[in-house]
C-alpha cells in the first residue's frame, strides 16, 4: 500500500520532524532544524504537492505555535478550505484561524469560499465557516457576509443558529451599522429552549444594545418578558445534570441573563421595575459557597448597582458585598474590592464601613488584591479620614515589597498633594514618603515640593532642617537627596542658625562646614546619578557664598571634580570654580537665592503636561480596539523638563522689526547674531550653547527651577555676562576679567548728543537720544533717514538688532517711501532698555532694505558710536 | 469578551493559543513571554486574578498547565474561572485523565499533534464569548465531525486498498 497517497495515514514525518526540535539542544539548533523543515514545505507548496498539503499545515502550525513565521502557509490554507471533504476544511479553517488575523490581505481572498460554506448542506461545514467567520472576520468581510449569517441565524438547527448568533456579535462589532438588522431575529430568538442558543442569543442582544440605540429600544420593548421567564426557568429548575454546576442550573446562562438585564434597566425605570423581583430572588436564592453561585451573585450586584434599582434592593446588594469582603477565598475578596469601587458612586457611606478591611486589603500578601484595595482606598479619602488613612499608608510603606511600593508611593504622594491646604502636614508626609522610598517618586512630585517649598517663606527653615536630618538617615534615595541638596543650597544659613523655628522643632547644632559635609557626602555616594551630582556641585557653590568660611573647602571639592569624566559636571566645576577664584566681585549677587518660584504658572504646566499625556493615554486606547497592546504599560513619564522657557531668552536677539516685515529671512537672523560672534575670539559660543551654559548656571538639568520666570536682573545678567563669552575653557573666562566692574553712572539727566549711525552713498541715518527720569536702563530713540540720492526709496524698512543683555521695541516707520535729495525724510522711533546699564554700552546691528526702480538694496552696518551711558 | 486564551505548562512552554483578537505574531510572542512571567511566579494561595495592562487575566492551574484567559477589565472574573473548568471538563471527558493533559498537549508522546483541543475550544468559544454550557452537547458534536473525519479516512484507505488490490 502506497502510504503517500493517504494523508492521515502517515505523519511519521511530523514525528520525526518534532521529535527533531525536542531533541535541540541549542536554539540554533531548533532553528536550523525549522528553517530546514519550512524549506520543504516551500518547496512542497511551490510543487503543488496536494497528498503532504494536509500534514504540511500540521507542520506549519506546531511552527507557528514555537513562534516562527509562517506566512508562506497561508496560501495554504486557503487551498484546503477550497477542497471539497471535511476533513481538509477542518484543518484548513484551523490554519486559518491560527496562522491569520483579520489584518492580512490574504484574508480577503477566502471570503468566496466561505460564502460556499456559510451555503453548504452540511451542518458541520456551515458550524466551520461560521466558527471561522466569528473569530477572525475583518469589516470588510463582515459586510459581505453578513446577510448570510442573518440567514442562519433563522436555521432550524440550534447549533448552527448558536454560533450564526456569536458570529453576528463579531459582525456587529466590526460593523455596528449592521445592528439593526439583527435585533428582529436576536429577540425572535430569545423563545428558544435550547440553552447553547439561549446564551449566544442573550449574548448578541447585549452587543446589539451596545452598538445602536435603536436596537437598545426595541429590545426594551420585545426581550425584557422573556429574560424574566428565563431566569426564572432556570432559577427555578429542578436538577438538571446536564446544565448542572455545583448544584445551580447554568450558571452561564444566569450571569448573561443578568447582563442583559443590566444594558436594558441602565436609565430605564420601567425595565428596572420589571427586572426588581426577578432580582431579588436571584440575590437572596443563590448559594454563595460554590464560585458559580459566586459569580451569579457578583453579576447580580453589578445589575443592581446599575440599574434604577430600590433602595431595598441596593441594600441587598451593598450586604452581599460586604459579606465577600470577609471572605476567605482571594478571589471573592477580589472582586468584592472591585465591585465596592463601583459602589462608591451609588452609595459612598456604606462603602465607608468597610474601610478598615479595605485598608487590611491594602497590605495583602496578593499584589492583585493590594492594587485593587489601593485604588479603592484612594477613592474612599475625603477630609475627614486623609490624616489616619495617609498615616497607614505611610507606615506600610516601611514594609511593603518593593514591587508594591512604586504603587503605593504614587498614591500617597497624590493623596497628599490633593490634600495640601495644611502645609505642615504636607510637607511631613512628603518627608516622610522621600526617605522611605525616594527612589519611587517621580519627577514631577518633588518638583512640585521643591515650589512648594520656595513659596512657603515661613517653613523654609523647617523643611530645610528635617530634610537635613532625613539626609543624614536615608542618604541613598535619590530624589530626597536632590530635594535636600536643593534646599542647603538655598537656604543653608536656617539650618545652621535655627532660623524660623516652628514649636514642635527642636533646635539642632549643625555647623557650617556639617552642612558643607552632608552635601559633599551626597556628591561622593558612588550610586547617585548625574543630575544628583549636578545639583551637589551647584549647593556646594552657593554654600561657599553663604558660609565664606568654607568657601576654600568648596573650592577643593569642586577641583577634584574638574577631571569628572561626565562632561557635564566637568564643565560645572571648572565654571565653579573659576567664579570662586576669580569673580568674588559678582559671586555673592550671582549666588543669591533663587527668586520666589511661581507655583500657579508651574501647576498649570504640570496639569497640561499630564492632561497631555492622558488624552494621549485615550486616544491610543480609542484609537486601537480591546486587545490590541498600544496602551501604554501605566508607566506615565513625568514630562520632559521645560526648557523652551529658558530658551526664550534667545528670542531677545531676534531682530525686532516692525509689524510689516516679521518676516526676516535666516541668514540675516544668523548674521545679526554675528554680533556675539565678531566679541569673541574663540567664535565658539555659538547662540545655542550659550543657552546651554546659562542653564547649567543657573543650575541644573531637569529642574523645577527652569519654570520660574527668569526675569530677576541680579540672578540671570551676570549668568548671562559669563555665559556670553564661555564656552567652556577657562581661557576663555579670563574674557570676563576684562569686563568693566563699575562704570561710572551718568548723571541721569544728562541730554545725549544726536549721532550719525550710518552713511553710504545713497543713505544717511540719524539718532537722537531720550531718557525717562529715574529709569537709566531704558533710552527712546528717534531715527531719522535721509535719502541722498535722486530717486525715491520705495518698499523702505529698517530692521535692527541687539545682543542679549539688552531689549529692544521698534515702532512703525512713518513712512516706506523714502523721497529724493533729502525732500523730507522718515522717521521711526526705537526704545531700548539696556539690562547691564552702567556695566556694557550700548550695541546695535541694522540692516535697511529698500528699492530703487524696482531693485531691491539691501544696505547693513553695526552701530558702536553710541553716547556712553546710554 | 475573552481577547485570547493561554494554555502554558509550568515550564512556560506554550500548548495552546488562541487569539480572538487582532495581534500581529510578534505582539503575540511579547504576551506570551510577559504572562508567563506573570503567572507563573504566583504563589499557590493567591488569587487567580492578574491585572496586566488594562485588562484582567484569569488563570487557572491543572496539574502542570496553566489555563489563562484574558478578558475586558468589566468581565466577571469568577465566571471565567468557571468557563476555565467547563473547557477543562470537557477536554477531560475527551482525553481522559486531567493529570495527563500535559501529556496531551506534548507533540512528541502524541501520535498526531494534538488539534483536537482546539476544536474542542472552538466548540466552546466563537468570538471570545461562551457558545455552550452543555458538555454533552459539545462532546456530540466533536464525536460527530470526528466520525466524518473517519468515514473519510477510511474511505481514502478502502480505495487505496482497491488500487493496491486491482494492480496487485
């Protein structure tokens, strides 16, 4: 007997071919035996090879199954649900189902076949296509195949008419347009005996709600009779060993029942009436010592939860609740948490009773039960309760597993954040959740401490003295490390003098150079990370201004950091230190405090970063149906630090133009800028790394400190004065010793003599100067252009531009036709405020446009004979 | 709605898969690796729910297999559970013992890979949601299209019979 000619007949070859993967020792090994394997069944099906076809797609599925590709097979497939006998359709269907989903082309191409099938007379063939059809059918498919299905779905066969009902759901689910054209036959259907279509049937009513309101009515209208009469059936039956589960009659069919029930009854007080008995006897009836009689319970609480239920009913409920929360088993408790969070928005108080086994739940040994109690407990905090409740929490934080503390840390910090009226309290338990797990907190929080810190003039001295304390304690978590570097730094002087002693405080002796150590000792922690150190160096350089006494001390550590292989705090110190050794004239006012952070602008763009990220958390959670793995896996990155707000600085040396000509093109932006540039010999400071470096001055990474505004003149004009000319060498900072630290100030009255800027061949332009009393920095300036040649200027526009330090308005010219031989001339007025008045002249760049004949000119030139003490 | 259901031994080899909803091969293999690591950690005691990216994953443990299936976050868990041991109930009545399922679905001591778990599957399950409640009614059905399956085989080695008598 010829063997190959019957494919059920061999499958040795199948054997071998497993047996060959077991026996790998290595994975490459098992691959190369695979990709050996699939070669042949390329070659088979290149061949047309029909006798091995059926054990190829065996094959190919226990490939598929140890996760190789195999979409050369899917052709395959569809040549066996082409076949005529069952058998081929069998496993040809299977294939499908396993090696295709619904988003492959391929799929398209068997819709004819299935149609034949969804026709054929044999029931097992239609069970095949439909079983098919259900699992994997795209939208296109569904439109096309949906009158067959409907057609089924009238058979006489209550299996076919099952799973045409599932298949419908499918339908209905890709197309919920089709909805209406199922809930005739879905209520039709709901006579039934058989219980295989009473719950497939039950099934597509509920999809069918979900999907149209039209259908939602009118199975209002035509269902709600029978759902009754069956959950009575069945709540009433006697013993039936075919249906039977511990001793209740299908209790599949019972929770679909109920969830109908729940879809109809949801804002519908006459279906919710009607349902009201049935209900009751459900809830009171069923046993609750099996998981089925547990589960029939639990969909009935979440029924009556939702519907317009009595307030005799939703008792009932809350009771059963409770009494699976004291349950033993995990998994009644489980869902006992669940449901109560639902609850919560029928009845809050009753959900309150149960805190303290809620709050027990919360440090289970079940993470699964743990998160639910957690989320639970969030929910139930109010102002009466966030005192004990935010104490328990904290005190399990001591002890709970690592994996759970990121959780749970994350809670009580937005406990504690929505609840931060009393400052005090706030600030104690965010000390306390830093030095248990500082690890876990995220960025954002501690920023948000850090303003709230800067903002609470009468804690400062406070925070700073328990933070030095915890430092001393818990030295290796991160971010209570970064938040007590920040406050030394700052407000180094309270710790030291007791300064703003609260009641409950006790006085500490901390000296100077304890202060200088606990930071230092921060900076050399052989785990802390970049950012961490780059905040030790800048408390250490502040420090040295507030406690002259170390500051030789100070010095020394930032010179040992002067050869850190990390770029950044390489940089950091030998900037550091050159302030230290050579700029004692500026440190003290460049060292100051950081200016007040503005808490309402930082909450604002805290909750638009996070409102961002949510939607976006949505929309990719909308966007991609039930199952698919877009969602993001909870983990919420604190946004990325502002640093546009710094950058905005650069916007000052944009050239400030008239509202007529915003449109400057690049390269004259850039060789405006080239006013830095022509300064400075190393050409280096680039206008971006100038950025760069007056970030890191003004200290720091990723830092909170970015969103306040930076507009306090003392603090960010000398950073700006060093980062002009430093890129970085020290060499270059020698640049800045050239800087004249006092120039006399003028006197303010002073009349300005008139200049002229600029003369060519065809322009002259001419300056006169103006001072408002008592405001030195700002200048008004009056521009006048004479044209000296014979044509008129057309399209006339003046641009100019400044170097950082100073701000400059330009007004509208009075006119853009420039007349000939100096008939008359246009004026425009400038104002200037000169930030560093006193310390740098005045410097401007122009550049003038203009056509004569219809030619464009274009004329430039640099201003620097500018009255001194403008 | 059940999106996918998991058959893995406690070696973390897959036995069975089955996707009810749209996942590329390499998204499957990612779920795979990253339940396994879920589930199979648990302690005994513990609940058989895992929260796992904004769905509910309900498992259940037989012998050396651990069924999952993974459902919507407002599914009713405990009735999974129950679904769980239908499915496993009826495969019991098919192959025999429970204890030796594992042995069921390990190709190498199986004449045949073994597909018939997943048409019992497919006689439980269309589109993620439950067809039937009656094992009966299941184990007829598999038993009926079986017979098919063997009327055909037969039928093929009748008439390869034929043709080896006839050129004999």
């Amino acid at each position: 007997m010829d063997l190959s000619i019957n494919p059920f007949s061999s499958g040795t070859r199948l054997r071998d071919m497993i047996r060959a993967i077991r026996a790998s020792k290595t994975a490459s090994e098992e691959r190369a035996v695979v990709r050996r394997e699939c070669a042949a069944i390329r070659a088979a099906i290149s061949e047309g090879d029909q006798d091995y076809r059926h054990r190829n797609m065996a094959k190919l599925m226990f490939i598929h199954m140890l996760g190789y590709p195999t979409h050369f097979g899917q052709m395959e497939c569809l040549k066996l649900i082409a076949a005529a006998g069952f058998p081929e359709k069998r496993i040809g269907y299977l294939g499908l189902m396993l090696l295709l989903d619904e988003r492959q082309e391929v799929l398209m191409l068997v819709t004819n076949s299935l149609k034949q099938d969804l026709n054929h007379s044999n029931q097992f063939i239609v069970g095949l296509a439909l079983c098919a059809l259900g699992n994997i059918c795209s939208a296109e498919m569904a439109r096309d195949l949906a009158p067959e299905v409907e057609r089924l779905l009238l058979s006489r066969d209550p299996n076919t008419k099952k799973k045409a009902a599932l298949c419908s759901i499918r339908i209905v689910r890709k197309v919920p347009d089709l909805a209406e054209n199922f809930m005739g036959s879905a209520a039709e259907n709901i006579k039934e005996k058989h219980h295989g279509v009473l719950i497939s049937v039950v099934q597509l009513c509920t999809e069918l709600c979900k999907a149209s309101k039209e259908a939602l009515e009118y199975l209002r209208k035509h269902c709600v009779e029978g759902l009754v009469r069956i959950l009575r059936d069945v709540t009433n039956s006697s013993y039936a060993p075919e249906y039977d589960i511990a001793g209740i009659t299908d209790p599949f069919l019972h929770i679909r029942v109920l969830r109908l029930m729940r879809t109809l009854g949801q804002g519908d007080a006459d279906c919710s009436e009607y349902v009201n008995d049935i209900l009751a006897q459900v809830a009171t009836k069923t046993e609750s010592n099996k998981n089925a009689g547990n589960a029939i319970l639990y969909e009935c609480v979440e029924t009556i939860m939702s519907i317009e239920a009595t307030s005799g009913l939703r008792v009932l409920a809350i009771n059963i609740l409770g009494r699976f929360l004291s349950n033993r088993d995990n998994n009644i408790r489980y869902v006992a948490l669940n449901m109560l969070m639902r609850a919560m928005a029928v009845d809050t108080q009753a959900v309150q009773r149960h805190r303290a086994t809620i709050l027990e739940c919360v440090k289970d040994a079940d993470v699964s039960i743990r998160k639910r109690a957690l989320e639970l407990v969030y929910l139930l905090i109010n102002d009466t309760n966030v005192k004990p409740l935010t104490k328990e929490l904290v005190d399990y934080l001591e002890v709970s597993d690592e994996d759970f503390k990121e959780d749970l840390t994350a809670k009580i910090c937005s406990i504690v954040e929505k609840f931060s009226e009393d400052k005090l309290w706030y600030l104690d338990q965010m000390f306390k959740v830093l030095s248990l797990a500082g690890n876990f907190v995220k960025d954002d929080v501690w920023h948000a401490l850090i303003v709230l810190i800067s903002n609470a003039s009468e804690l400062q001295g406070y925070s700073v003295r328990s933070l030095y304390k915890a430092l001393q304690a818990y030295g290796a978590q991160e971010s209570l490390v970064r938040v007590a570097v920040w406050c030394i730094g700052e407000y180094g002087e309270m710790v030291v003098n007791n300064i703003n002693m609260l009641d409950v405080e006790e006085p500490v002796t901390v000296t100077e150079s304890d202060a200088v150590d606990a930071v230092e000792l921060a900076l050399k922690r052989y785990s802390v990370d970049v950012t961490t150190r780059a905040m030790c160096l800048v408390a250490l350089l502040k420090l040295s201004s507030r406690f002259p006494p170390t500051s030789e001390r100070i010095q020394e550590i930032v010179v040992q950091n002067k050869g850190n292989t990390v770029l950044e705090l390489q940089q950091r110190s030998i900037e550091f230190n050159s302030i230290i050794q050579r700029h004692q004239s500026i440190k003290s006012s460049l060292l100051e405090r950081m200016p007040v952070l503005d808490e309402a602008s930082y909450l604002m763009k805290r909750a638009a970063s996070s409102q961002a990220t949510v939607s976006l958390t949505k929309s990719a959670t909308t966007a991609t149906p039930a199952g698919s793995l877009k969602i993001p896996n909870g983990v919420v990155k604190p946004p990325a630090a502002p640093l546009p707000d710094l950058l905005d600085l650069n916007s000052d040396d944009v050239p400030v133009t008239t509202s007529a000509t915003t449109t400057a093109p690049d390269n004259f932006l850039q060789d405006l800028l080239g006013i830095d540039l022509t300064n400075s010999s190393t050409a280096g400071g680039a206008p971006s790394a100038t950025t760069d470096i007056l970030m890191d001055l003004l200290s720091i990474g990723s830092f909170p400190v970015q969103n306040g505004p930076p507009t306090t003149s003392n603090f960010i004009t000398p950073g700006q004065a060093v980062t002009k000319h430093a890129p970085a060498t020290p060499q270059v900072m020698d640049l800045l010793d050239g800087l004249p630290s006092s120039t006399p100030l003028p006197d303010e009255n002073t009349a300005y003599p008139s200049i002229t800027a600029f003369q060519s061949a065809t322009l002259k332009i001419t300056f006169s100067f103006k001072k408002q009393p008592g405001k030195p920095q700002e200048t008004t300036m009056h521009v006048s252009f004479t044209n000296l040649t014979s044509v008129a200027l057309t399209d006339f526009m003046f641009q100019a531009a400044v170097p950082k330090f100073i701000q400059l308005r330009l007004d509208p010219a009075s006119s853009s036709i420039l007349p000939a031989s100096g008939n008359g001339s246009v004026t425009q007025s400038l104002s200037v405020t000169n930030n560093q008045h006193g310390q740098k002249p005045l410097a401007m760049r122009i550049r003038i446009s203009y056509k004569v004949n219809g030619e464009d000119r274009l004329e430039q030139g640099q201003i620097s004979n500018f009255p001194a003490g403008l | 709605m059940i999106n996918f259901v998991l058959l893995i031994s406690r070696q973390g080899k897959v036995r069975l898969t089955k996707w009810y909803s749209p996942y590329t091969q390499k998204e499957r293999t990612k779920v795979i690796r990253e339940l396994s690591g879920l589930i199979l950690t648990r302690g005994p005691k513990l609940c058989n729910f895992v929260e796992w990216r904004g769905y509910k994953v309900v498992y259940r443990r037989y012998a050396s297999l651990y069924f999952c299936m993974c459902i919507d976050a407002d599914d009713n868990e405990l009735e999974v559970l129950e679904i769980i041991h239908h499915f496993v109930e009826i495969l019991d009545r098919y192959f025999g013992s429970v204890c030796e399922l594992d042995l069921i679905f390990n190709f190498h001591k199986c004449p045949w890979p073994n597909f018939q778990a997943y048409y019992v599957l497919d006689e439980i399950l269309i589109a993620g949601e439950l067809q039937e409640s009656s094992k009966k009614n299941v184990a007829r059905l598999i038993a009926a299209q079986d017979s098919l399956v063997e009327a055909a085989k037969e039928e093929a080695s009748s008439i390869s019979n034929i043709i080896a008598q006839a050129t004999k």
